[in-house]
C-alpha cells in the first residue's frame, strides 16, 4: 500500500493554481475544465478539486493497494 494522491479542496481552482504553480513550481499533469487539475508532486500527485469534484471538504489521501482481487477474495471467504 502506498500514498498515491493528495486531494486538495479548493474553492476555486484559478484562485488557488497560482501557489502551486508560481509559488511551489509544480507542472500541472492532466485538466479537466474548472473543477480538477493533477499537479506533478514528484511520486505524489496534488490534485486541487473543485464543483462537482470537490468530494471532501479537508486536505485528504488516496492510497493505492496493489493485489485489491486478492484483497476481497480474502475478505469474502472470510463471510
């Protein structure tokens, strides 16, 4: 398992895009429209959300678990 995104709620993406950009010097990696930019953190995407993406009102993490199919076979033989 392994961090893999940071979710950034902001209130408007334009607005907060320079800090990241300017400021930190991060390259912006994938767009969509005002409510999603991916930022190149290095291992870690920052992804700043907004409107319909913005599914959490604090900073928050994703994480990526690699083996998932064996991950629920074990959590259904378990039932």
């Amino acid at each position: 398992m392994k961090i893999s995104m940071l979710l950034y709620p902001v209130d408007d993406i334009n607005t907060a895009l320079p800090l990241f950009v300017d400021g930190l010097g991060m390259n912006v990696k994938f767009r969509d429209g005002e409510r999603y930019r991916a930022l190149d953190g290095g291992p870690l995407t920052i992804a700043l959300v907004a409107g319909d993406e913005r599914i959490v009102e604090r900073v928050a993490l994703t994480l990526r678990v690699d083996g998932n199919d064996d991950l629920y076979a074990r959590r259904w033989r378990a039932s």
